[in-house]
C-alpha cells in the first residue's frame, strides 16, 4: 500500500512541475527523492515519511504561492486524498513547513530524522554543478541580473530579509549556497557536500577572473 501511494505522489508530481523553469521542475524534485531514499537507507530513517516528503516538498514553496510561506496545504490536501495516517501526514508536513533555508542568520527549526535527511537530499541539489546550473535558472526566471559588483552579498538576519531580496545571482553563492556546507544534518550529506562546495569555488573562482579579463594572456 505504501509503495502504491508513493507511486502515485511521484506520478502527480511529475505532472504538477513539468513546465518548471526555475531550477524546481520535476528532474529536481526527482534528484532530492533519489538522494533522500539513498541516505535514509545508509540512516536508517522512516522510508515512507522521507519519500512523501521529498516529493511534496516544493509543492507548497513559498516561492511560488502569493502568501509567501509554506504551510502545506496543496501537501495536507493530497495525502489526505491518498488516505494517509494522520500520524505520517502530520511529519511529512512539518517536514515541508521546514525544509527551505531562509537566511544565513536564521535558525533551523528541523527536528526529526527523516526532516534532516529529506533537507540535507534538497540542500545537496543546490549546490555543486547542477546548484549553479539551477541558482542562474531561477536567477532568469526572476529577471535577475547575473552579477552586479556594486551590490555585494548580504547576510540575511531574518526570513523577511531573504524573502524579499532581489540580488544577482552571484550573491546567491555567498549569501546561501557556499553555507550549505556546514549545515548538512547528517554524515552522509556532509562528506558529500564537501566535493561539490569546491566545484562551486572553483566555478566562483573562474567566474570573477574571466569578468576581469584576468585570464587573458
């Protein structure tokens, strides 16, 4: 039964972020439940809770809803109509209330297994080659600049900051995504993480000499 319901989750889901092209389409969606469903088993964490809300994660993302916050109402909806225990119901939401990093001074309130893990799966997509591939597809898909000198990053002291920020993407790297690193929840994300932050500085690197022609010769 479980095995059906996640099935179903993933087929709604594919449909609901199949014109995506912010970064959050289905293909990201289907990276984070891969890599969450990887580390629960090295975890050994709550499988079901972990896949639903890998799957559910962005369907309420505040990005993308006008009251600009994460209650899981779509999320609550869904599993409801899938008849799932109220039990699992409410952690796959809390889990998806929780899951978006929403500023570098602002605390995570994460606070389960399968919440860690599902976040660490998310945060993961977000960095290395296919994070700086999405970070300039939501970059586009907000009309934001690529990279603005005169404007350097900002650490955002609360949610509201971060939310209403509309920064180049470059800044995105400093004020969010070279963090991730040392937020990983657990061991496994952790000594994943550590490779792609270099592709990242690496990229970083290159990035700021060719701006300045540094590397012409």
């Amino acid at each position: 039964m479980n095995a059906e319901i996640v099935q179903k989750t993933a087929e709604y889901i594919r449909k609901e972020f199949s014109d995506d092209s912010s970064g959050h389409d289905w293909w990201h969606i289907y990276r984070v439940w891969k890599n969450a469903i990887a580390i629960c088993e090295i975890e050994k964490a709550n499988s079901f809770i972990v896949q639903l809300a890998a799957l559910l994660h962005d369907l309420d993302d505040w990005k993308f809803n006008e009251s600009g916050d994460e209650t899981p109402h779509r999320a609550k909806a869904w599993l409801d109509a899938c008849s799932v225990d109220s039990v699992t119901a409410e952690s796959v939401c809390k889990i998806i209330m929780h899951i978006s990093y929403k500023g570098a001074g602002v605390e995570n309130k994460m606070d389960s297994l399968e919440g860690f893990i599902v976040q660490d799966a998310d945060r993961l997509d977000a960095i290395g080659a296919i994070g700086i591939g999405r970070a300039f597809a939501y970059g586009g898909y907000k009309n934001r600049m690529m990279y603005d000198p005169d404007s350097p990053p900002q650490m955002h002291a609360s949610f509201e900051e971060y939310k209403n920020s509309k920064s180049a993407t470059i800044n995105h790297f400093y004020e969010k995504l070279l963090l991730l690193k040392d937020r990983m929840n657990t061991q496994t994300a952790k000594r994943i993480a550590e490779e792609r932050h270099q592709v990242m500085t690496k990229f970083l690197d290159q990035f700021m000499l060719e701006w300045e022609g540094a590397d012409i010769q």
